[in-house]
C-alpha cells in the first residue's frame, strides 16, 4: 500500500494553480514516452506539439504565454495523474508525473547560509564521524556564534573575520565558499537523472550519516534568464562529504539523490523572482519508527541573492545551451538525535520526506537505498529516439 497519498490537497499550492505551472509526465500510447504538461485545474495538457522538451519550452522568449497557447490533448485531471505519480501505485497505461527537467543542467550551490555552512565545518572537523560532531559544534559556536549571519560574502568585513578564523585554526573550504566572493556551484547530476514527486529517493547503503537538504530550484534558460522556480531535494551523505571535500561527487550524485518537482512555476505577472526571494521552505521527515522532524527555513536568511547565484552559475564564463536548474543551497540541517543521545539525525529506509511552500506545492518522496532504486536507463540518446518514434523532433520553438 502506498505510505503517502499525493492528492490535489497536500501537493498542490495553498492557492491552487492559478499561476503558470508546467513539468513532464509519462504519456501511454502507442509509442509511450515523456511530454512537457501544462497543468490547470482544468486538468493536465500536453504540450509536445509546441515543444518535444522542457528545455525547449523554458528557452522560449515568453515561455508562460507559450505554455498557456500551445495546450494539446488533455491527458487527464491532476488528482488522477497524482494519484498514479505514487512509485508503488503506478500504472502504466495512465499518466504520471515526471520530474519538471529533462535535457537541463543539473547544478547545486552549496554553503549559502550560515546555519549549513558551520554544519559542513562539523562535517569536515569531525572526518564523517557523527559521534564526533556534538563537541565539533559547541566549540565552533564558543568562537563564532551566529556572528556571520550579517557578513557580505566577499566583502571586506568577510576577509577580515577570515583572517580571524585562520589565526583560530578554523579556517575550511566551507566557510571560503560561505562568505568568500565565490559561489559554490557544483554538478548535482546529470540531464533526465533527476526523479520527481511519489518516486523513492536513494541514499547509499554504506552511508550511516545522511539527510535531505530542502531547497529551492531557480529554473534558468540558455542565455541566463531566470524563467521560473521548482522546489528539490540535495539528498546528502554527510559522513561521505565529512571525510572529504574532494568527494563531493560521490556524497551528492548517486540514483535517486536528485529529487525535483512537483512542477515549475514560471515567471508572470503574479509570480516573480521577489516572490522566491520572501519563500518559507518547510521539511518534514516521517519514518516507519515514528520519528519525526519537522520545520522551517526562509529564504530572506540565505547569504547570497538568488540573482547573484545564478549570475556566478551561467554567463559569459560559462554556458548552458540546454539551460539548467539551480539548487540554492538550505539552510536546514537536522541534528535531533535518533538513534540515541549525540547520534543526530540520519534517514532510516521507508522516510516519508515533504518539502513545501505555499505557492509551489509539495515534493513527496520516499527514502530507500540506492541499489534498490530501479536503473537509470532512459538517458539523452533514448529520449532521442522516443520523440523520433513520435514523430516529434523538429518542432522545438
């Protein structure tokens, strides 16, 4: 039986969708495969006639009013095409909710609030080790504290607390990124790896020191506009990252630790970056055991202007043709104990994870290992092949 209904109620936004949302679903068929949806009230629209690709509808001049004119066949209603996005309830001769990225980038920012980046400082300071972590902090905070919360990264006052912090021996690459001039900005996964809401999320099975990291998700086109936002998952190992910074690639991507969803909002008269900048992102983590862990972050804490970091992720340095979404970084790092005194937080199989906000929705996913997660195996060259086979290549905006 599914853990979690995903229904209109506890997914979609506290005003409904009377914004501009879009993302991709399964369609059945003769030759089934991905589409881009417009999703109303109304119900859920394919929109592949106007754009084979999310990417090709995000790299779009007005991509909200393309959306909105370009509505197709109408694959059903929402809470039907929810119901069937559940991982252990799917059926495959209906529509199901895929994750709102396809041939995006998949980039994450990292250390962009205060509060994660002395937790990443712990990490580092305890090699992985959760056992260590308790005295790591309340000697960080002795010579910190919340002193950072008001420092301009890359400012003057920044470098003189950095020299500070050297001559303590505290010094790391974490606090470099937090309150140094440059962004962190690193690949989370890759294009069509991303798993959207009702999918299991995967953590790796030697990991014991992990958790989820709720974020907002800037949604950019090609030449750096950005056109709308989503909400995600940076599933993290922490006693991976803790051992090394260097293998960050190892403690972020892995099956299913990318989760996205459940939908973009784009960027319209009633919906802007302003918007983003004021959310309350709040997680919620339910496990089989009864533990829970629920709270809140706000974006107005984040360091670095939303702007600013997807600036520093694409421009003239570097570009997307594609686009990319960006993860902003959180602030939320959950330290309750639940294995016993000191031992903090870490996932258990079967976790129920909810990240939401007001006027993006929820994202719904449930944890297992990655092992256990299905293949990756519907990579760029076979969603190639599916839109020929649909006949569909050719017609990008």
């Amino acid at each position: 039986m599914p853990d979690v209904d995903l229904t209109p109620t506890n997914c979609l936004p506290e005003d409904g969708l009377g914004g501009t949302f879009v993302g991709r679903a399964w369609v059945p068929g003769a030759v089934p495969g991905p589409s881009p949806v417009l999703v109303r009230d109304d119900g859920v629209f394919d929109l592949a006639a106007v754009a084979p690709t999310l990417a090709d509808l995000l790299a779009a001049d007005d991509p909200a009013a393309m959306a909105g004119q370009g509505a197709g066949e109408r694959l059903g209603g929402v809470g039907d095409i929810l119901a069937n996005s559940h991982h252990a309830a799917r059926r495959g001769d209906m529509p199901y909710f895929l994750a709102p990225a396809d041939l995006q980038a998949l980039k994450a920012c990292g250390v962009t609030f205060v509060r994660s980046m002395l937790e990443r400082v712990i990490e580092e300071q305890a090699k992985g080790d959760p056992d260590q972590a308790v005295e790591i902090r309340r000697l960080i905070s002795a010579q910190i504290g919340d002193s950072l919360a008001d420092i301009e990264p890359g400012s003057d006052g920044a470098m003189a607390v950095k020299r500070v912090l050297v001559g303590k021996g505290l010094w790391s690459p974490y606090l470099e990124v937090g309150i140094g001039p440059d962004a962190e900005v690193f690949t989370k996964s890759q294009p069509l790896a991303a798993v959207g809401i009702g999918a299991e999320i995967g953590v790796h099975p030697a990991s014991t020191w992990n958790n989820p990291e709720p974020e907002v998700v800037l949604v950019i086109a090609p030449d750096g506009r950005v056109v709308g936002a989503t909400l995600g998952n940076d599933v993290n190992l922490r006693d991976v990252e803790g051992r090394s910074s260097l293998l960050l690639g190892k403690a972020k991507d892995n099956r299913g630790s990318c989760a996205v969803g459940p939908f973009v909002r784009l960027f319209d008269d009633g919906f802007t970056m302003d918007d983003v900048r004021g959310m309350d992102i709040r997680l919620t983590v339910a496990g089989d055991d009864g533990f829970t862990v629920d709270g809140v972050s706000s974006l107005a804490e984040i360091s670095r202007d939303p702007a600013d970091l997807a600036a520093q992720a694409i421009g003239a340095h570097n570009q997307y043709p594609d686009g990319l979404l960006l993860f902003t970084g959180t602030m939320f790092a959950p330290t309750e104990d639940r294995d016993g005194p000191d031992q903090g937080f870490t996932h258990h199989l079967g976790d129920v994870v909810t990240i939401s906000t007001p006027k993006l929705g929820a994202l719904v996913n449930r944890v297992n290992h990655t092992d256990r997660l299905p293949p990756w195996t519907f990579g760029v060259g076979e969603l190639m092949r599916n839109l020929a086979r649909r006949g569909l290549l050719g017609r990008a905006a």
